[in-house]
C-alpha cells in the first residue's frame, strides 16, 4: 500500500511511500502534525510553507489548505503524528480558564510551532504510542496535555484554540480571486465569508454576474491554460492544483472551452 494509518482516538500515525496530493481542503477542526521523515508543503491561498523532519505545524480550524505530501528524496517513507484538537476537547479545557489575550497572533492558515524542552519531550514520547493498543480516553488524556503544555510556551495560542466563534461576514470578491483553485463546496465557501448559502449566491451574483459554479470553472480553466501556455505544464500536473476532482474532468471541461484537449496544447508547446 501507498499509505498506511492507524487512529486511536484523536492521535492518527500516517506513512506515505509515494507522493501524495489529497487532503481536506477545508481544516474543519484544528490539528496539529508532527513530521518524523519526509516533508510536507502546505498552500493556504497567500503562500506556499514546507515543513520537513522535526517540525510541528498547527493546522487552524475554519481554513482553507492544500496539502503535499513527499517521502524523503533518499528513500523511505513521509511519517507523520497527528493530533486532532476538536471544539469538544478545547471546549473542556477552557471551562474555568481565564482568557489569555495578549501577543499577536498571524491569520495563516498553518502556524509553525516552535517547542521548548517539555514540549519537544512529549513529542518525541509518541511514536512509541504506535506500537500499543492504547485507549480513546488515554489518547484524549495524551491530547489534552499536548494543548497544556503548548499553551506554557506559546500563552498567545489561547485565542486562537478557545476561539469558539464562526467567521465574520468578509470582502467576498477578495476572498475568491484568492481561493477560487479550492475544490470545496460552495456551502463551505459561503461559511467562510460569513454567508448563508443564499446570500453567497446572490452577492457572487452582484460582483461577478454569473453563478458561482460558472464563475469558479472560468478561472480554473484559465489558470490551467495559463500554466500550460506560459509555464509548460503538464495536464497530469496542475489539474489538482486548480481546482478540479480529476484529470477526466479537468480535460473534458478544458476541450469544451478551448476546443482542444489539454493534452494537445501541451505537446505544442
């Protein structure tokens, strides 16, 4: 097999033995990555950050994120750690907690981690979590002092894990131009502006005049026939990148608006 993972409550150990490029798009929870060996690059719409062996990664909820994954260059397997902080763990936590709001906090969508002594020790402790059949309560209890001790170092976190809210209502047009290549669902999409479903559809309609499903395959075939025309893309390369679920789909709706194959523009070039 390509990948390999075993869950045991909220902690999930992953390999991958080829490169990988599917993921969840939409962060729903926050979580948190561990890298052991290989490396991990992560495009939030605004930049692209690779993290590699030793680095930890907090992943924001209510984000949007693509995800690559690479084994090492010299061999072996990407091995990961990761740590789900649902809403009804920090929820837990922060009952009877006095908020903590000072220091500034960046609005990425993925945050680097910088661990001191403590921190570093747990994390180092929990490959060794994999060789044993250990319960969803122990693993939640082995969450919940991740969260503790990441708090001790980085205090300015409080407000970004005990942050219960949902996004406020935000530029539409702005927020578009700079995730159109997410392959989400339009009601997440809406979510994230801070929309109904229907007010998304009828301000889309105001600033772009066109539906959003129509509007969303104009720019990704754009950007598509871009990269290949000015960049020599291959198909096989960009069509996840853009937006699309498959290469079928990607080709069948580039020939339907270019009038030839992808394939076909990319062998000219």
């Amino acid at each position: 097999m390509d990948t390999t993972t075993k869950a045991i409550g909220g902690i999930t150990y992953s390999s991958y033995c080829t490169e990988s490029r599917s993921g969840e798009q939409f962060i729903a929870d926050h979580a948190v990555g561990y890298i052991l060996s290989g490396s991990i690059t992560i495009i939030d719409g605004s930049q692209t950050l690779v993290f590699r062996d030793g680095d930890v990664v907090l992943f924001r909820r209510n984000h949007l994120a693509k995800f690559i994954k690479r084994p090492p260059s010299s061999g072996g397997e990407l091995l990961v750690i990761s740590l789900l902080l649902d809403q009804p763990l920090l929820q837990g936590l922060a009952k009877g907690r006095s908020p903590h709001m000072t220091g500034l906090v960046s609005a990425d969508a993925v945050l680097r981690i910088r661990p001191d002594e403590l921190l570093q020790r747990y994390l180092d402790a929990l490959p060794a979590f994999a060789a044993q059949e250990i319960s969803a309560e122990l693993a939640g209890h082995k969450i919940q002092e991740f969260v503790l001790l990441l708090l001790r170092t980085q205090p300015e976190l409080h407000k970004v894990l005990f942050d219960f809210g949902t996004p406020g209502k935000i530029d539409l047009e702005a927020f578009m131009q700079r995730n159109f290549r997410y392959n989400v669902p339009l009601e997440k999409l809406a979510f994230l502006t801070g929309r109904s479903l229907a007010t998304f559809k009828r301000d889309f309609e105001k600033i772009f005049h066109c539906p959003p499903s129509r509007w969303l395959l104009e720019q990704r075939l754009k950007e598509a026939y871009y990269l290949m025309r000015e960049k020599s893309a291959r198909p096989s390369e960009i069509y996840l990148d853009v937006g699309f679920e498959s290469l079928s789909h990607f080709s069948h709706a580039f020939k339907r608006s270019y009038g030839v194959p992808p394939s076909r523009l990319a062998i000219a070039q």
